[in-house]
C-alpha cells in the first residue's frame, strides 16, 4: 500500500482528507508570539479577530525536519511507500525540511508541489485517487510531474493590509490601491506569485469579472474537476463564483474550501480564488 501525505496549506476540505485517508502536517502558526498549529489549535477567525484588535498579523513556520522523520518511520512500518507532497518551495522551506526527512527512512518520496493552497491539494488529490487505484510509485509520481506545469492557481484580494503587515507590499502600493479600490489578482506562475491584473470596484463585481475572464473563450482547461477556495466570513463571494462555474457548465465537479491560517496569514479575508488543470 502506498500512503499519501501532505501540509496543511493545500487546503482540502476536511471530508476528503479523511476520505482518502491522507495525512496532514500543519504548518506552525505565530500569533502574539506563542506558536499554534494550523487548523489544529488555530483558525483563520482568531486570526482576524487579534488583526481587527490591532494585532500583527501571524507569521508562519515550515513543518521541521525532525517531525516529518518521526511521522515518516511510524508510517513506513504500515505502508510500502510513503509519497510527501509540499507546498512550493518558493513559499515555505518544508520542502527541503521533508527531503531532509525523507533521506533519512526508506521508500519516502517527497514531491516539490510548485503551488499553493488547492492548486498543491489538487495533486494530493490525484494522487490519493492515483494509489487507490493500484497505480505504482512511478506511476504516481510521474502524473505529479506531469500536473505541475499544467495547474493554473489565482486569485483575488479584497484588502491589502495583510500583505502590507507582512511586508509584501509597500503602505504606499496598499494606501493607493485601497483609494481606487483596486484588488489585484495574484497568479502561481513558475513556483512563484505574481501579480497579473488589477480590478477596480466593488469586491463582489471584482470576483464576478475575474471567474468569467478566466473562463471566457478557454478551450485548454481540464473540465474534470475546478477548486474554489476562498478567505471570507460568509458565503457571499462564494456564491457569485459558484454560480458562474455553474452555469458554464463545462466542469464535471467542483470542489469548494476554505483556505486555512497559512495561506490566510498572508491574504487576509475576503480572498477568491478558482484552481483548475489546463490541458
């Protein structure tokens, strides 16, 4: 049998992580100078409660090399393989903290995700589905490789203070964008986030814009499966985004999330975003 594994930030929904039985690290979580762990004994609410208080915003910590050691060999002694799938390396050091690991106990093979949230998770996924299925080791690691440079992740932002807070961006960029109520659209492009666009006006019609511009005149997405994912309190933006996917028509399932404290740490609430494979 081989066994999936994962961190927090792909951002599955709880159901299916128990449904296919994968393992979750969650990331370490600094708020108020104590450490908490993601999604564990922390959760976004508490996090925007102590922002909205005028706390800092909480930084996050990579899962270190000696928890995924100790996981792994408890592990190894049940499954023939264990197959680890990181958040990018670009965003967190995981990564290189569970290749450290992994040298360390047999028939671990860790995967470098080049994503974040549900475009990491949609991997995790497959490859749950992959080993259910029978599929070998190489198999399941050759359809990871295959994904990666096919996943298209982004998002938007309703505020930038977050990012501000967290040294992403400049009070200059976040003052100037918060007086034209712009809200950029971040995109995972290379293992690495950029800012592809920026929309103006309200958050509900920014979200609206956004999904149909990444929809409109496609015919190299994967209508398999889409990932919405979302930072907010309520369900408002989710609806929009829901019902446009939906009324295209062309996607078989669609998966919707909450993202977790990491990602949230760095977006703050009022965070949209669509997750899906091109051709």
């Amino acid at each position: 049998m081989i066994k999936i594994t994962t961190d927090s930030t792909c951002d599955l929904p709880a159901q299916l992580l128990e449904q296919h039985n994968i393992t979750v690290f969650p990331l370490g979580v600094v708020k108020a100078g104590k450490l908490y762990h993601d999604g564990i004994d922390i959760h976004t609410a508490d996090i925007s409660a102590h922002v909205d208080a005028g706390g800092e915003v909480a930084a996050t910590n990579a899962v270190n090399a000696a928890d995924y050691e100790d996981a792994f060999r408890r592990l190894a002694e049940k499954y023939d393989a264990i197959i680890h799938i990181n958040i990018g390396s670009s965003f967190s050091c995981c990564y290189q903290n569970a290749k450290l690991a992994a040298g360390e106990v047999p028939e671990v093979y860790v995967v470098n995700s080049e994503n974040l949230t549900v475009g990491h998770g949609m991997m995790v996924l497959a490859a749950a589905e992959a080993a259910e299925a029978g599929k070998s080791v190489s198999e399941i690691l050759d359809l990871l490789e295959d994904m990666v440079p096919r996943l298209e992740t982004s998002f938007v932002l309703d505020r930038l203070d977050y990012m501000k807070k967290g040294g992403r961006c400049s009070a200059v960029t976040a003052l100037g964008a918060n007086l034209l109520k712009l809200h950029p659209c971040v995109e995972v492009l290379d293992g690495k986030m950029s800012v592809t666009k920026k929309y103006r006006g309200a958050i509900g019609k920014v979200v609206a814009d956004y999904v149909r511009e990444r929809l409109r005149n496609r015919t190299d997405i994967d209508t398999s499966r889409v990932c919405l994912v979302d930072t907010c309190e309520d369900g408002a933006l989710a609806d929009i985004a829901r019902e446009i996917l939906q009324e295209d028509g062309r996607f078989q399932e669609i998966i919707e999330t909450k993202a977790g404290c990491t990602i949230f740490c760095h977006s703050g609430p009022g965070t949209l975003g669509i997750i899906f494979l091109r051709k």
